[in-house]
C-alpha cells in the first residue's frame, strides 16, 4: 500500500513538474524560462518542460496572407479604395528577437503600420489611373521594396504586396475606359496602315519587276531576230495547205485570205 502511495505521488509529482508541447510543420516554438527567453528556437515536433518554470510560445513561419482595405492617395490627391494582400513570412532565426522586441502581435504593430506608411509613399507618386493600368505591377514592386527595406533587419520577410481590388471614382474609371478604347483603337488602326504599306511596297516591287521584264525583252529583240523570225514564217507558210496572197516588203508577210476571212 504504502509503494502504491508512493508510485501515485512520484506520477503526480512528474506531471506537475513536466509537460510537452508540440510544434507543429510550419511553425517554431521559443522557450520563455523564468521570463528569460531562449534564442534558440524549437523546431516541429514534441518539446518537453517544466510548466511551473518555462513557456513554449508558438510562431508561424509559414507564408502568411493578412488583406487590408485602405484607401491610397494618388498624385492628383483623390483616395482610391482598395483591397490589398500581403505575403510574408518570419525568418525562423529571428522568432525569439521579434517576440523580445515586438511580441505576438507583430502583425497589427508592425506589418500593417509599415505597410500603411509604405503605400501612401509610393501611391502619392503615381496617378490615381496608373493603379488600373500597366503600372500596377510597378507599384506593387515599389510598395514590396519599401516594406523590406524596414522589416527585413527585423526578421521578417515580405514575399508581396498584391493590389486585389482598385475601386476609382466613377468618372476617372470612365475616363480610365476611353483612353484604353482610344488606345486600342489606334492600334488597331496602326495595323491596318501598315498593312496597307506592305500591300503598296507589294504592288510597287511586282510593278518594277513588270517593267524589268519588258526592259530585257524590248533589248532583246534585234533587227536580225526579226527578219530571222520572218523568214521562219515564210518557210511555214510555204509548207501549210491551200493558197495564200503574201503581201510583203521581204521584212514582214501580211496574209490576205482568199475567200476574204
């Protein structure tokens, strides 16, 4: 009864003093010891400590999706609502640094902060039309490198910034709209002249090669040929049934049929 006893109080003893935590794919754990915290980090898998004494915080290292609906000055100074996502991921290196120096809501402290900051920068250099067109791409770019720039040191990593939704103002969509029907429109105009151009050098490269061919047969044709063909004809007609009336001043016949056709 009494090794009973004590069996219960060493499994009661063990359980109060010790704990597990698992650290699942995708995140790190860092252990908080007496408020001290660890630099090194706890990788996926099972982590055992003492409740009463140490802490395992948890943080996601995966890429991590957070959208924000903001509204973007342009150059012109109108707002542009839009829907922004963000990719990004923590440098597992530095979890223990940005629980220490940040805590666990570095999401609302700093990546939104940074990020608001950020956007109206490079937003305030660009057109309000420019987010609707070729240069979004340029944007996004240039809002990423500015959030990099200061989260980088800090540990974290910005993988993108994605302008989802760009709602205009209603008359600058529209006007958004017939410049890029007018652009299209000159395109395709710019098509067809140069199709055009390439039927003209065409017609033009046939016209040249037309007269060429004329331009050789008239130098081929010699005084000599001719009365060489003429009398080729003679010999012909000599040869051919029936009568003929040959009417010739011995360069070239002229036939006369008799029965007058």
């Amino acid at each position: 009864m009494k090794f009973y006893k004590f069996s219960l109080y060493t499994i009661v003893f063990a359980i109060l003093f010790t704990s597990c935590a698992v650290v699942r794919q995708g995140e790190v754990g860092v252990k908080r010891k007496m408020g001290k915290l660890s630099p090194k980090t706890v990788e996926a898998g099972a982590s055992v400590f003492n409740p009463l004494t140490t802490t395992i915080i948890k943080l996601p290292i995966r890429t991590v999706n957070v959208e924000i609906q903001s509204n973007l000055p342009s150059k012109e100074g109108l707002n542009v609502q839009s829907v922004i996502s963000i990719l990004y991921h923590i440098k597992k290196e530095d979890a223990s640094s940005i629980i220490e120096n940040i805590g666990k809501d570095y999401e609302e402290v700093v990546i939104k902060s940074v990020f608001r900051s950020a956007s109206a920068d490079v937003c305030s250099r660009f057109f309000a039309k420019d987010m609707h067109t070729s240069k979004r791409s340029e944007i996004e770019m240039e809002i990423r490198n500015k959030m990099s720039e200061l989260l980088s040191d800090r540990g974290f990593e910005i993988e993108a910034v994605l302008l989802k939704t760009i709602q205009l103002p209603p008359g600058l969509y529209m006007a958004v709209e017939n410049k890029l029907e007018a652009e299209q429109e000159a395109q395709r105009m710019e098509f067809v002249l140069q199709r055009e151009r390439m039927e003209a050098q065409r017609r033009k490269v046939e016209a040249e090669g037309i007269r060429d061919a004329q331009v050789i047969l008239q130098e081929g044709i010699s005084p000599q040929i001719i009365q060489w063909q003429s009398i080729e004809a003679f010999k012909e007609l000599s040869n051919s049934p029936g009568t003929r009336i040959i009417i010739t001043d011995g360069k070239a016949p002229f036939l006369i049929q008799p029965d007058g056709k």
